[in-house]
C-alpha cells in the first residue's frame, strides 16, 4: 500500500511537471509551481525526486516512450517501407496542428539547458537516435537505409521548421522531399 501511494504521489509530480515543462519551459517552471499544482506537499516531492533535474529526465523518459509508441503506430499503419516513412510525416503534419502542440520536447529542452547538462543531453540524444534507428529499420529491406539520417535531417528541419514558421508548410515541404527520396 505504501509503495503504491508513493508511486502515485511520483507519477502525479511526473504528469504535473511534463505538462508544465512543455507549456512554459523547464526554466520557467519552478518547484514551488509544481507543489502547487501537483498538489503534493515539498517533503513528499522531495522523496520522489531529489532535484529538478531528475524529473527533468523522468518526464523526458516518459516523452520519449510516448513519443517512439506514436512514431511506431504511424508506421504500423503501413506495408511499404516508402509508405511508412510518409506515414510518419503524416502523423507529424497531424501532430503540429493540435492545438495544445507546443514544439518537439526534446527540441524544447535542449535549447533551454546549458552545454554542461550532460545527462539531460544524453537523454535527448538518445532519443534522437532512436527516430533514426527507425527510419534505418524502416529502409532497410528495401536497401536504403543510407537515406535514414538524410530524412531524420528533415524530420527535425519540420519540426523547428514549425516551430519557427508556425504553419505546417515546413512539415508538408519535408514530406514532399521524402517522397521524391524514395
């Protein structure tokens, strides 16, 4: 019972502080803000997580598996590999229109964070890395594979594309470029 309690109180601070990461910033969120809003009290948070940082990275964790879930049922959609690349700038083009879509997190945070957040950028990276992994996967038995980091390039010139522009053109324009890739 007390473990469950405690897992609770961590997931409510984890869901609190992911929104108001994404919303806001990392910067901008305080601790202070996300006791208030979580509803838990400081030594219970403190429990939880010792520093900003570590949820921080347990709201990148939970980002990032949600984010590959997305991505992977974009492309489950499809039989062509061509076809399941498109798939996933479809699902981006659908993404960025959302109302509630304030950027790529991991794109968020790592223009936040100062060059010596080592283990906040390891994170990112790490998940970067997986979009790419997936695109080389995707491409791989059609034997073009050597294309997965040219279309992860895209993939992320869409989404700051976006952020920058936002309209859905840069995502659109990417997906047109693919296309004509494969």
């Amino acid at each position: 019972m007390r473990n469950e309690r405690k897992n609770s109180i961590r997931q409510t601070i984890i869901e609190t502080a992911s929104r108001l990461f994404y919303q806001q910033g990392y910067v901008n969120t305080g601790i202070n803000q996300i006791i208030e809003e979580s509803g838990v009290v400081k030594s219970s948070l403190y429990t939880a997580f010792r520093t900003k940082e570590e949820i921080l990275m347990a709201y990148l964790e939970a980002a990032g598996a949600a984010t590959d879930d997305a991505l992977k049922a974009a492309t489950n959609k499809h039989i062509k590999a061509k076809d399941k690349v498109l798939g996933v700038f479809d699902y981006l083009k659908e993404l960025v229109q959302q109302k509630e879509y304030y950027g790529c997190n991991f794109l968020n945070i790592i223009s936040e964070i100062p060059q010596d957040a080592e283990t906040v950028r390891k994170q990112i990276k790490k998940q970067k890395d997986g979009v790419r992994r997936l695109f080389a996967e995707i491409l791989r038995p059609i034997q073009k594979e050597d294309l997965a980091d040219e279309i992860y390039l895209l993939f992320e010139g869409a989404l700051i594309g976006n952020k920058v522009h936002n309209d859905t053109w840069p995502v659109t324009t990417a997906r047109e470029v693919v296309n004509k890739l494969l």
